[in-house]
C-alpha cells in the first residue's frame, strides 16, 4: 500500500478547497440573475389601488335622490358617477340597515373616442397635465387656444369639438358610461366588493383610486 505524503495531502486539500470555493462561487453567480429578475419583478408589478371614502355631501345628495327608491337601478348609478370629479376610478357602494348588505360596484371611466385613430394615441383621449382642459357648455368657448376641446352640452349631445386655429372641427365622442360589476341584485358585504375592486384595479391600470362608502349595518357591532 503506497502512503502519500504531508505535503501531497497537503495540496489536495488545497485543491479540493478551492474547487468548493470556485463552485459555490459560480452558484452565487448563478443566482444572482435570478435575483435581479424577481427585484425587477416587484419593481414592475401593479401599484395597489387607495381607498377613499366617498365626500359626504356626494352620499347625502345621491340617497336623498334615490334611497326611498332603487339605489341601484341604472339611472341612479349614473346620477351617483355624475357626481364624482374623477374621469377614470371604481366605486364600491354597500347599503342595507338591519338587512342583508347589498353592494353597488362599477367603474367610472370618461374619456373621448376620436373620429379618427391618428387623432390621440390608443384610440382614445384623456385629460393630462400637457393637454388644455376640455371645456364643457351649449356654446362654443370664446378665444380658444389651437387644440382646444369643447364638449357640447344640452341634451344627449355627446359631441367633442377641436379648435385647429380657425374653426371648430368634429374630434369625437364622449363616453362616460358606468361599468358595473355589481349591481345590488344579490347578497354582498362591503369587504367582499371592496376586495372585488381592488382585483378588478390590477387589470385596469389608470383606475388609481377606489371610492368607497359602507352603509350597512349587517353583521355591525
């Protein structure tokens, strides 16, 4: 039987030592692109939606018009959206004092479908800081700036005028048509519709805020 001596046990024990070292170094570096995805990952991924309660004098007006009738019917729905200053959030509106709560879900988004594609990017038009404000009335704005948007009101007009610097031409629609996903036809608490809104947000990015007013007393200390 042959014996190896000190120093040969020595150096393969050095080998081995750097061999562990160099592979665990190659592992760490292997890692470290996986890593760098998962902190992209959280870094992309959708903002949640905040939460803000409803003005109260929005509430106040909006039951008093339609609490002793339906709440939830259509036309209230819209009464409700009218009365909200926001062009693209969702509304969670829970109902039902000594009943079964009821809840209202829907998504407001107003925006101005052009007459033609090349006119505003995606299709579509909505306010931003670099836009003028689109101004609203039965009559056409006096000493408009080129680009300026005028919604003809009166009626069921939904008409979007634009000045190009020496006329008002047709730019598009306005549309302002609630969506909704719940409609008070069935049993639903508030943190349920709520949680149903907050999911509904991921997938509608521009929706930042989510108006919310609980009415109901059900279940309620």
């Amino acid at each position: 039987m042959r014996c190896r001596s000190p120093s040969s046990a020595r150096a393969s024990g050095r080998a081995t030592l750097s061999a562990t070292t160099s592979s665990r170094g190659a592992a760490s570096l292997d890692r470290q692109p996986q890593a760098d995805v998962l902190a992209r990952r959280v870094d992309e991924s959708p903002q949640m939606a905040k939460e803000r309660a409803l003005a109260p004098v929005i509430v106040e007006t909006w039951l008093a018009a339609w609490a002793p009738r339906d709440p939830f019917c259509d036309e209230s729905v819209r009464h409700l959206q009218s009365l909200i200053p926001d062009d693209h959030c969702f509304v969670v509106v829970t109902l039902g004092v000594g009943a079964l709560p009821r809840s209202l879900l829907f998504r407001r988004w107003r925006h101005v479908v052009p007459v033609r594609r090349d006119l505003a990017p995606h299709g579509r038009w909505l306010p931003d800081d670099a836009t003028p404000a689109m101004i609203e009335g039965p009559d056409a704005p006096a000493a408009p700036r080129p680009g300026q948007l005028w919604h003809q009101t009166g009626g069921k007009a939904h008409s979007v005028f634009r000045w190009d610097g020496t006329d008002w031409t047709l730019y598009g629609a306005l549309r302002d048509d609630p969506i909704i996903s719940k409609q008070g036809t069935q049993e639903c608490g508030f943190m349920e519709a709520l949680a149903s809104a907050h999911d509904l947000a991921t997938w509608n990015q521009g929706a930042e805020i989510i108006y919310t007013f609980d009415g109901s007393t059900w279940g309620n200390a």
